[in-house]
C-alpha cells in the first residue's frame, strides 16, 4: 500500500530586530519556499507569516499556527527555511519537538537544513534550535559590550537629539550648524523668564523647531529638551549619565539657569488630605440597595463634622443621613452582643487543653496495642517463612497466608499512622472560634473602627441600614452565641436552650458551657449545674 504524503503548512518569518537584518525577507524566504515545494512535490495546506522577533516566546502568528497544527484532524508537516526561523527560544523549541514526539507533527522540511523524525533527527534539531538561542544570547552579549565601549570612549549610542547630527565616520555626534543655534536660543530665551513652556513651544515652531505635522511642540517634548543633558556633553544609559566626547551645544551655567527656572514654575500636584470614614463600603442601604458612602460638611457655625448616607445611585432613596458617631455606637454594641466574658472563653480553652491530653493519654495506649499487635503479625510471617523454607507447607497455601498477614498488618499500620489526626481536626473549629471569642473581646477593648468592621464581616453576612439602625444576619453559631448572652437573665433553663446550638455548632458539650452575666456580675463556674454534672 503506498505511503500518504502529509500536508505541510508554510511559516515565514523576518524579525525587526538588529541580529535578524541579515536574514532575507518574508518575500524573499516565500519565493524560496514556493519553489523547494514545487520541487519536491509537497502539498502546502496553510501560510503563517509574522515579523516578530523569536528570542521570546509570545509570537501570536506561530501560537495560531501550533494550535492549527495540534487541532488538525490528521499529522501535517512544517515547511521553513531554517530551523531559527521557528524558534530561538527554548520554550517554542521544545513545544516543535513534543509535537514530533506526539505525532502532531508528521514532517519538518527546510531547504538548508535535513530533518528526519527519528532520535537521530530529532536530536540534531535540538542541536539546531540550540545553536540559534545561542547566536541570539550571544549577540546580545556582543551588542552589550560595544554599548560599554562606546560608553567608555564617550560616543554617543542612538539617534542624534535635535540639534545634533549623527557623523557614521566618527560613529559620534556633533552640531548641526542650524539646529544647534535654535536650541541655544530656547535655552537663552526661557533663561530670562518672558516665556512659559506653551508661548516658547510656539516660539521655537517659528524658528523650524516642530513636529511632522508642522505644529509646535508638546510641553513635555519642551520640558524633556529644557533637561536633556546631552546639551552639556552627557549621555544617559539606563539612568545613569556619563561623560560624553562630542562637543556640547550650551554652558552648564546656562543650562543650571534654566533648570532653576523650571524649578520655580512647576507645579507639584495637590495631595488630597485621606477620608477618615472606616465604615464606608460595609452596609448596604436597607430600602433601595445602594452602598453606605460617608462625607464631611460644615454646618451654620462653622463646625465640620462626618456623616454616613445613602449613595442613592439606584434611584431616589429617602433615608435620613447618620451621624458617625450614632453608627459606631450601634457596631460597639453588635460587638457586646457576642463578647463573652473573659473567665468564660478561658474556660473553653481549658477544656479543651484537658481533651488534648486525655486524647493523647488514648491515643498512646491504642498506639502500644497497635505495635504489639503489628509485632504479633510479624512474628506469624517469620514463623510462615521458616515453615517454607523448611518444606513443611505448600506454595500455594504459604502465599495464601503470607498475603492475608501482609494485608493485616498494612491495615494496622495505616491505623497507626492515623492517631491523633481525628481528634485535632475536630477540635480545630472549636479553638478558631475560642480565638474569634478573644478577638471581639481584645477589639471591644482597644479595636479601631476599622478592624471593627471587617471582624464583623467574619460574623455574619448582608449589614444594612435603615432608619438610622444598622443590622446583621449573624452566622447560626455567632446567632447562638448573641441569644445565649442575651437570655442569660431568664434563668437556667433558657440558657440550656440557647446553649445547645453553641455546644453542637463548636464541637461541644452543652454541660461545658456557660455564658456569664452581660451586666459584669459573673456566676461562679463551680455554681452553675450545667458546668459541673458531678457535684
């Protein structure tokens, strides 16, 4: 059966970068191609041309042509003219290479350059975008070091600035015999302070100095001109100056006159003093949706003072404005209702420093029964072994045994392994909420408002205000926490009531917990029947 050719799709590219100036061009790389085709009798199924340098990966043309090549419903193959064509990057080299490992690409073609899909071939085209990432590296590296040797002989590096002129014999710059005179004029005219940068713009375009579409000059491309130190003899390299060795246009001492000049006519920008207002973007506004935004204003004596409204930008909204110091009241006192007391949160903590401990006392005896029990299995495969070594148990029986005490004694170490991973996981949402507990209670003390609010947050879910009063959908634990503290005076059954909640929602007990009175007037713990079942 004959072979089937596979279809090739054609990449050209030509780079603007300095290394690529040698490479022919995008027509001249098609021309080419187009005839080793007609040569060689190969079928292009799709162009991709692009003129971007391959030093980096990002090309979007080879991206589209990869893509192309990889969603194909059948291998196709790659027509270039060289290899560094497709790639100088190692990133894209590798990418062409997993292709041909994949089968995506079938074939690679190129008139100055053998390739084959085999270990052999493959390696030299890794060789090949190799030796292209290094001619690129290595160009850098060489263009990197005639920078610094221009530097050091003080010439100048890129185009001439206006009123120089490039001289390629000397690789250097110089004045332009017309041009230099005009920049001398801006210099001495906006020295004497009778021009602003506008009317000197207008100024210089009389005198030739312009843009292509003959109208004068921006006030940056003014500013930039009046600080260029190039008029002096310098040259900038990557923010830093360096003495040149052409001959400067200007004096320093004119040069300084005008700097002092533009020093006096900038003007910095105005910093607006920061807002104060910690609880914008928190609530939304309880009849019309909008956010909480806050402003100052002056009233008729002169006072200033901050308020908290409505934005109003989904349509009229008739809520009243809130004083700041009314609304941080209001979340002082949503704070209060789940503060507990001090004595209360210490005695969650302590229990469960004394779960931690008996959990470990049980754990160390189920971790020395599980070891002895290992051992004990052990012993039986050594004793198995030994009655097969000696031939007093079949093959078959011998690994019948030898799989099921394996398989036992994996089961035990597994569990082993396990101890103790339980018991701190279900104690760990009870010690974060033991640190929440702390935490509103070290805020309610000494908390700036903003911290305030993002605790808050935490808690619960949709704040709002209206009619002045600020609310909260609490989270089912914290909600149990704040009607817990809040029945606390109706007695000790409504406190088991609301206490259950907490309890399962924590992790708890009910009888290990106790909320202390929100007046300030504790219950001893030892008192309270919940607290200690035994007496």
């Amino acid at each position: 059966m004959k072979e089937l050719k596979p279809k090739y799709v054609l990449y050209a590219r030509k780079s603007t970068e300095d290394d690529d100036k040698q490479v022919m061009s995008i027509e001249a790389q098609l021309v080419e191609l187009h005839e080793f085709a007609r040569r060689e009798q190969l079928e292009i199924l799709s162009e991709f041309q692009e003129s971007k340098s391959a030093k980096t990966p990002g090309r979007e043309t080879f991206g589209e042509m990869m893509a192309f090549i990889e969603n194909h419903n059948e291998p196709l193959g790659i027509l270039a003219w060289h290899p560094d064509r497709l790639a100088r990057n190692s990133i894209d080299g590798g990418r062409i290479v997993y292709a041909v490992d994949t089968g995506s690409i079938a074939s690679l073609r190129f008139p100055t350059f053998w390739f084959e899909p085999t270990p052999q071939g493959k390696f030299m085209l890794q060789v090949a975008f190799g030796q292209s990432k290094y001619f690129s590296d290595n160009l850098v590296e060489n263009v990197k070091r005639g920078m610094r040797q221009k530097l050091r002989r003080g010439e100048w590096l890129t185009k001439a600035p206006f009123g120089y002129v490039n001289n390629p014999k000397t690789r250097n710059i110089e004045p332009h015999p017309v041009y230099s005179k005009i920049v001398v004029r801006g210099f001495e005219e906006y020295a004497k302070g009778t021009y602003t940068i506008e009317s000197l713009a207008k100024f210089l375009a009389d005198l030739g100095l312009e843009t292509k579409n003959r109208t004068p000059l921006g006030k940056a491309s003014i500013v930039r001109m009046l600080s260029n130190r190039a008029y002096i003899g310098f040259i900038k390299y990557k923010d830093e100056w360096h003495e040149g060795s052409f001959a400067p246009i200007i004096t320093p001492t004119l040069f300084e006159a005008v700097q002092k000049v533009l020093e006096t006519k900038r003007r910095p920008r105005v910093q607006k003093e920061p807002h104060n207002f910690p609880l914008t973007q928190f609530a939304e506004c309880g009849e019309c949706g909008g956010m909480i935004t806050a402003q100052y204003t002056t009233n008729r004596h002169g006072t200033k003072y901050a308020y908290y409204r409505c934005t109003q930008k989904k349509g009229s909204c008739r809520q009243p404005y809130v004083a700041t110091a009314l609304l941080e009241t209001q979340v002082n006192d949503m704070l209060q209702t789940v503060a507990l007391p001090s004595v209360e949160i210490d005695k969650i903590d302590g229990w469960i420093v004394r779960w931690e401990r008996e959990q470990t006392a049980d754990d160390g005896s189920a971790a020395r029964d599980l070891k002895n029990e290992i051992a004990s299995v052990q012993e039986k495969l050594d004793r198995l072994v030994s009655l097969y070594l000696d031939g007093d148990i079949e093959r078959d029986s011998y690994l019948d045994r030898k799989d099921k005490l394996m398989r036992e004694k994996t089961t035990l170490a597994e569990k082993l392994n396990g101890l103790g991973r339980g018991s701190d996981n279900r104690l760990q949402p009870l010690r974060r909420f033991v640190l929440s507990l702390r935490e509103a209670v070290n805020l309610i003390e000494s908390g700036e408002m903003h911290e305030k609010r993002d605790f808050l947050k935490k808690l619960g879910s949709n704040p709002s205000l209206k009619d002045k009063t600020l609310s909260l959908h609490w989270d089912a634990l914290w909600d149990g926490v704040a009607e817990t503290k809040a029945a606390f005076a109706q007695g000790a059954a409504a406190r088991r009531r609301h206490i259950a909640p907490i309890a399962a929602a924590g992790g708890l007990a009910p009888e290990f917990v106790s909320i202390g009175d929100p007046t300030g007037n504790r219950t001893p713990i030892c008192r309270m029947r919940t607290c200690c079942p035994s007496r």
